[in-house]
C-alpha cells in the first residue's frame, strides 16, 4: 500500500457503505473476537482438549477457546442483540436474546483445526441470517451477511454485507485495514482444488476432474476450506470442489456453516456456488448438521461443473 494513501478500516469502510447499523456493529465485534483468536493462536497450544463436537470429531484446545470467545462476545456485548447462535462445536442453536432480534448468527470458529499441528493456515466462518437459523426459507432470502478469516502469514478478513465482497488485513495495530475493495473473480481461472478421495468420488466428477486436469488447471489444495477457497478468491478464479462420495453422498461441508457464507461471499465477488444441480444459496437449510456436495468457483467452472453433474 502506497504511504501516503489514508487507510480505511472495517469499521469506517462498513459505515461509508451504509451498511445497517446492527449489522455494521454485530460485524465490527466479530473482526475484534478474530483479533482474539489470531492472537490466542500465536501462543501455539495445539493440543486436544479431550472432548468432541457436534459432529463427533476431536476438538483442539483451540477449538474450545475460538468457540468460547465468539460465543461470549456475541452474548454480552450490549450495542446489538443476537436472537439465536449455532457454531459447529456445539449441537443445539442457543437463543441468546428473547426481545425478538433481528439477526441471528452461525459460527465455524475453526475451520481446517487438523492443520493446526503443521502450522497451515486456517480461518474462521460466519454467517449473519436475518431471523431465525433454520427458518424454513433458501439461505438466498435470510443471508445478510457473511465473512471469514484466515489466519496465515498474515490475518485477513473478507466480508460481504450484499455490498460486494471486500477484504481487509490486520495491521500491527491492530485495525483491520482496507487491502482490497470489491474482489471480483474472472469468468475462469487456472487452479483446482478437489476435495475428497479419488478413489471415492462419482464417475460424474471424476469425468468433471479428468477435464479440468486435461485443460491444464493447476493443483491447489491445503485441506482447510477457508485458505483453499480464499486462494480462489484472491487470484480471481478456478474452482473448488468437495464432491458427493460413495462413503458419503452428501458430501463432508456442512451448508449452514461452511457453504452458504462462502456462497454468499463468492457471489458478492461475481463468481458462483452450486451442489452440481442447484445454487447453494437456494438450498433450504433443514438442520444443522446438514451437509452437500459443493462446488465454488469462477463462473465458467461451476457452470461446466453442473453440465458434467447433470449429464444423462
Ligand atoms: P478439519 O476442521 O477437520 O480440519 O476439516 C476441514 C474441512 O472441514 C474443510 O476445511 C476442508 O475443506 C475439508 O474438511 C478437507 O477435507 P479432507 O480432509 O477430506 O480433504
């Protein structure tokens, strides 16, 4: 960034963006929580903490305390109310409010922990629903907002509130920082990054994966969906897969957590996500742990993806 130009942070950029007021302040007070964890993670305690989440997977100390400190933030901070709260450590959705809120929350506080021990990047997911979680309606109507955060060589935040898709760094003081407004992927790009066993996937996308491989797209995968569909992001297209397997046809993503923020996330940024048929976004999410085939991605990808899916 050059030094003369003025900085703009999250909180300014929100406001200049006329972003609604609860919103702005339930967003700000999400970026300070990830301040928190990107700092509890530097002190490097990469131990299991003995217990399980929802989901049955061993959880990491660190799990535990990114959970704790969204969770509490969300609960006390008083300039917002919160009706529910869903994370993807905890199995039931907490109502944090009975005044009747307008919005809702769900967290993934760590996504990727398993690659916590080898010192990958890993990040953070949101999603800001207005009502209630499991509302009956497509993420589509009920998203106002989404973000993560990865936690790398350096701590970024992409958050969209409809308004595009932005990103911002946290600098040494520990302001989140305008590094790049309006991120827009390109109709196609070079990398792919397939999650799942080869041995597992469908003939379908394995078909879909023998193309990509044969236009010459390059690999691109860590094993955490935060930094694997940021690199997409960030260099402006290709596409990211976690396909329908024989051991599991829905796939391992979970749509309330994972997939219909990034959805929302890689629309704002003119791309597109579907689970091969439909868009993610027009998915109804019917319960918590709910998972789908997900493909996100520059437009022409995901759209090649859905002809190779659907062809008879
Ligand atoms: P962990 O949180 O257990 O590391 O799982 C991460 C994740 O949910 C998602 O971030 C990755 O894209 C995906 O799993 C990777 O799954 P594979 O290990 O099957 O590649």
């Amino acid at each position: 960034m050059n030094k003369n130009m003025v900085k703009i942070n999250l909180r300014a950029h929100l406001s200049n963006h006329g972003v609604e007021e609860k919103l702005r302040r339930i967003i700000a007070h999400v970026a300070d929580s990830a301040k928190y964890i990107s700092l509890i993670m530097r002190e490097a305690n990469r131990k299991l903490a003995g217990t399980q989440n929802s989901f049955g997977e061993d959880q990491l100390e660190l799990d535990v305390l990114a959970d704790d400190i969204l969770k509490q933030r969300l609960e006390y901070e008083t300039s917002f109310g919160i009706g529910e709260f869903a994370s993807e450590e905890q199995d039931t959705i907490k109502l944090l409010s009975t005044n009747g809120e307008r919005y809702s929350v769900t967290v993934d506080p760590l996504d990727g922990s398993s690659l916590v021990d080898v010192n990958l990047a890993v990040g953070t997911f949101i999603g800001i629903h207005e009502g209630k979680i499991l509302s009956g309606k497509p993420g589509r109507e009920t998203l106002a907002a989404a973000m993560y955060v990865v936690y790398g060589p350096l701590t970024t935040l992409v958050y969209t509130a409809r308004n595009g898709t932005h990103e911002f760094v946290l600098d040494p003081t520990g302001n989140f920082v305008l590094s790049q407004e309006n991120l827009t992927l390109k109709d196609s790009g070079s990398i792919y990054s397939p999650g799942g066993l080869r041995s597992e996937w469908l003939p379908k996308h394995a078909a879909f994966i023998d193309y990509l491989e044969a236009e010459g797209y390059k690999l691109r995968y860590s094993g955490g969906l935060v930094p694997d569909a940021n690199q997409i992001i960030s260099k402006g297209g290709g596409i990211f897969t976690y396909p329908a397997l024989t051991s599991a046809r829905a796939g391992k993503l979970r749509l309330l957590f994972e997939e219909q923020p990034l959805a929302l996330i890689v629309e704002g940024a003119g791309g597109l996500a579907t689970n091969g048929v439909n868009d993610i976004l027009d998915l109804v999410p019917e319960a918590l742990e709910q998972r789908s085939p997900f493909y996100m991605g520059s437009r022409i990808e995901v759209q090649m993806a859905r002809r190779y899916l659907t062809k008879d």
